[in-house]
C-alpha cells in the first residue's frame, strides 16, 4: 500500500486545482438550475407591487412540506382570473413559502376562494398571489448572488492556471 502512495503523481498542487475547478463547477451547475427554478417568481414578485389587481378563483390549493420533519411548508394554490374577458389560469402559485406548519394551515385558502391576483399589464398570463418581498425571496436571491460570485471568483482563477499548463510552468506538466 505504501509503495502506491509514493508511486502516485498526485501532488498538492494538482489536488488544489481539481478543488478550483470542482467548486466552479458545482457553483456554475447550481446557479444555473436555480436560476431556472427561482428567477421567474423573484421577478413576478418583484415587480408586483406595481400591476393592477383582479379577483381571481381558487381551483385547488395544497400544502408541500419542507424538509425532513415537516416542520416548515409552502402553501401553493391553482388559480383561475379573467383580465378584458380573457380567462386565464395558473397553477402551482405560491402562497407562502417556508412557513411553519401550523401558520400554512391558516394560509391554505378553500376551493372556490377569491384571491387577489396581481397580473402582468403586459402580459395577463404572468401573474402572482403575493407582492411582499419575504425572507425566503431574499434568501433565494442571495443563494443565486453568492452561486454567481464564486464563478466569477474562481473563473480568473481557472484561466490563469490554464496559461500556467500550456506554458509548462505547472509542476507536474511534462
């Protein structure tokens, strides 16, 4: 066992670059799928507070726990307004996000419930339940913001080892 320890080129240096290049990697992949999942409702809520409102219908509502104990939830809701005539429908809206058990219980609206539904003047189909800019909204964005600076960080980093191994200044580069 000894004898492949010392026979293995793997030195420091290399692993250092393998950790770089890793957490660039992981960083650049979670932003990514993140942004995915997050960016369209952060800016629905964002810019809510300034489009007009419409009473709209509730089709089914539920409660999706979080986490392993169930402690915390999100309450989402199916939903159903009309804007100039024109019906339209959503689905899988958020309520509330990250809220204990007991207060999503309270936040869970009935079928057929009317709801205030901020919508797109621009586009009606775009729309949301919420306007307030919460703590799991911050949180969110600030998971995309530090995803995005630890690419930004360790980009230069990986380039600049990059020019180090195509001029051979790299140790174990032949």
């Amino acid at each position: 066992m000894s004898a492949w320890i010392q026979t293995s080129d793997t030195s420091d240096n290399e692993t250092a670059r393998l950790g770089v290049f890793g957490t660039f990697v992981v960083a650049l992949a979670l932003g990514i799928t993140l942004s995915f999942l997050w960016v369209g409702e952060l800016r629905r809520v964002a810019a809510a507070p300034g489009w007009p409102t419409v009473d709209g219908r509730v089709t089914s509502a539920s409660i999706q726990d979080r986490g392993r104990k169930g402690s915390y939830a999100d309450v989402i809701a199916d939903i159903e307004y009309v804007v100039n005539g024109v019906k339209h429908e959503r689905f899988a809206i958020e309520i509330a996000t990250g809220v204990r058990r007991a207060d999503a219980l309270a936040k869970l609206p009935a079928r057929g419930a009317i709801m205030k539904v901020w919508y797109d003047p621009s586009d009606p189909s775009r729309s949301t339940l919420t306007s307030d800019w919460t703590a799991s909204h911050t949180s969110r964005l600030l998971i995309l913001i530090g995803c995005a600076g630890v690419v930004i960080i360790t980009l230069p980093i990986l380039i600049w080892r990059l020019k180090q191994a195509f001029n051979g200044v790299l140790h174990g580069v032949d």
